[in-house]
C-alpha cells in the first residue's frame, strides 16, 4: 500500500509541475505581463489597412510616442468594420496597453468595448473619426467641421460657375467626421446664393479603392449633367481623380474634397482637380501620440480648458465637443497648382 501511496503520489507531483509550467508559458504568451523593457505601450487602430492617409496618421503617431520614450503599437483590421476594431481592441485589452487611440469605424458600436477598456484603467481617445463621448475621454480633430463643410461647397461652387448637379462621394455611412462635414455642406447648399446647386446624391465607397470607383462610375451613368463631385476622402478623392481622367471628363465634370497631395499631385497638375483640402495627417496623429501621453500622465483628463504642451505643435487646449470634449489640429489647407510640386514631396 505504502509503494502504491507513492507511486500515485509521484503522478500527482508530475502533473502539478507540467500545469504550473503550461500555466507559466501561456502567460508569458499572452503579453499580460507588460512591456519587458519597462516601456509604456500607447496603440492605435486605424479604420483599415492600405490606406495611405492611414497609414501617415499612424507614422506620426509613431513619431511622437517614441519621441517621448515609449513603445507605439500600430494596428487595423483588412475591412474598415466596427466588428474588426473591436477584436482588437479585446486584444489590446488582454495586452494590458496604457492607452488606446481609435479611429472609429462606428460612433456607437464601439462603446461595450472601449467602456471596458476604460474600467480596466486604459486610457481611451479617438482622432480622426471620432466616436461617441461615452466611449473616450477627448477626441483629437483634425479641424473645425463647419470650416470643412463650407469651404468645399464654396469650392465646387466656384468650379462649376454657381450652377448644376453636384454628387458627394463618401467613405463609410457610419464615419462620423465624413457625416459631420456632409451635414454642414447641406446646411451651406441652404445659402440662397447656392440656390441654383443641386445635391443629387451622397454615395459610399466605404474607403476602398475598388469600390469607390465603382461609385464614381454608377454617379456619372445615373446622373449625365453631373457637373461637380465633391470627396472628402483621400481614397474617394484619388478613385475619382483616376475615373474623370479616365473617360476624358476633364472641365465636364469637376473635383474636390480632401486629398493627400502625392496622390492628387498629377490630377491637380493636369486639371482635373483644380484645387482640394487636406490637413497633414502626420500631424493628426502626432498630436493624438501626445494627447494620448498626457492622459496617462493626468497631465490632462479631458475636460474643458485641459492644456498640455504636444511636441513640435505647440500647446493645445481641450475644448467643448458636444456631449464630450476634443482637441483642434487646425485650419483645412488648400493645395491647387501654385504649391502642389512642393507638397506632393512631404505627404
């Protein structure tokens, strides 16, 4: 009896030892432990992947999180859907990050996620496309949506002569900076000096090339008299470009919207685009990195009149958003033929 105690004793002791090692090895796999190095770990996830504002957006968040000494954790999903960012972030949650930035792909859809990511200690902002005021703390804006809104109707105004059909070619239905900008550009078509323009439709690329040049195509069969397409989307803006270059359309139907210079470069040298807007995407993304820096260091909480200093930008102050609160990059830039050789060189 004595031997077979022992004996079962001894499997006992084996099995114990091989599941505190399982044990052990599937934590240091699964990244609860932290940064090895010590590093504070700040993420970001873009709406999707091969988009090249995207990926600037990214590249300066880079930037600044390393600027200021710690690890930044880059990702987004191949479809630019809510369901695709919210398996990263339970991932990021798992990782135990410090701070995640989002760029939403849906205002509501995200919030069971995000909340959870916040009552886990993990600081949550949004840049770009921002979602609802329940699910982060500041929302980092590239620049005034009205001033957004407006000024690509006063664009394309100009442009067609004050007269005809105009199409806006969107990203996602669900994009709330797109949303934001389209609403303020009905408001501004309500102008009586614009009383001759005629929105006939807002489509949706959903951000992909492919599609959103299929959208482009299926805007010039439905409406033959279009006179104008505005896209305040880089993809949209550049699928567009390539289509009315395409089929010959230049000084029939005209563009604008919101488009990075290196890829407009060649549609607004030949005319195509006579002129667009953009702000530096790299900049969005900088100035998230040190908004992200400054909420893990309580430097900022979010609320009202919050300032911090965000590296080569200067200070930034937090300012009213609705329900929530956000912080202002700056002014919409015109890029036309005068400065578009320069530009096309640095984004």
């Amino acid at each position: 009896m004595k031997k077979l105690f022992l004996g079962f004793l001894s499997i006992f002791l084996v099995f114990s030892m091989l599941a505190a090692c399982s044990q052990t090895s599937s934590n240091e796999g699964s990244g609860d432990s932290g940064s090895k190095d010590g590093k504070k770990r700040f993420a970001i996830v873009f709406k999707n992947t091969g988009n090249p504002y995207g990926e600037k957006q990214m590249d300066g968040f880079k930037q600044a999180i390393e600027a200021l000494g710690h690890e930044a954790i880059l990702k987004a999903p191949d479809q630019p859907t809510a369901e695709a960012q919210i398996q990263m972030i339970e991932e990021l949650i798992s990782q135990k990050v410090d701070s995640i930035a989002i760029v939403g792909n849906d205002p509501d859809a995200l919030q069971p996620a995000l909340k959870k990511a916040m009552d886990q200690g993990i600081k949550v902002l949004s840049l770009d496309s921002a979602v609802n005021a329940q699910s982060r703390m500041v929302h980092v804006n590239q620049a005034d949506p009205v001033a957004i809104g407006r000024v690509q109707i006063e664009a394309i105004s100009e442009m067609i002569g004050g007269k005809g059909q105009i199409a806006v070619l969107s990203a996602t239905s669900q994009a709330t900076n797109q949303n934001a900008w389209i609403e303020q550009m009905k408001e501004t078509l309500k102008d009586p000096k614009y009383k001759d323009i005629e929105l006939v439709k807002v489509a949706y690329g959903d951000d992909l090339r492919d599609k959103s040049v299929s959208e482009t195509e299926a805007l010039l069969k439905s409406y033959p008299d279009l006179k104008g397409i505005i896209a305040p989307t880089t993809v949209g803006i550049a699928a567009a470009g390539k289509v009315l270059t395409d089929k010959g359309l230049k000084d029939k139907v005209h563009l604008t919207g919101l488009g990075l210079p290196s890829e407009m470069a060649e549609y607004i040298e030949s005319g195509v685009c006579d002129w667009m807007y953009l702000w530096n995407p790299i900049d969005v993304g900088y100035l998230a990195g040190y908004a992200a820096d400054a909420l893990v260091n309580e430097t900022i909480t979010g609320k009202v009149g919050d300032k911090f200093t965000a590296g080569d930008l200067g200070e930034k102050e937090v300012v009213e958003d609705g329900d929530g609160t956000q912080i202002m990059l700056g002014d919409p830039f015109k890029f036309d033929a005068s400065n578009i050789a320069e530009w096309k060189e640095v984004y």
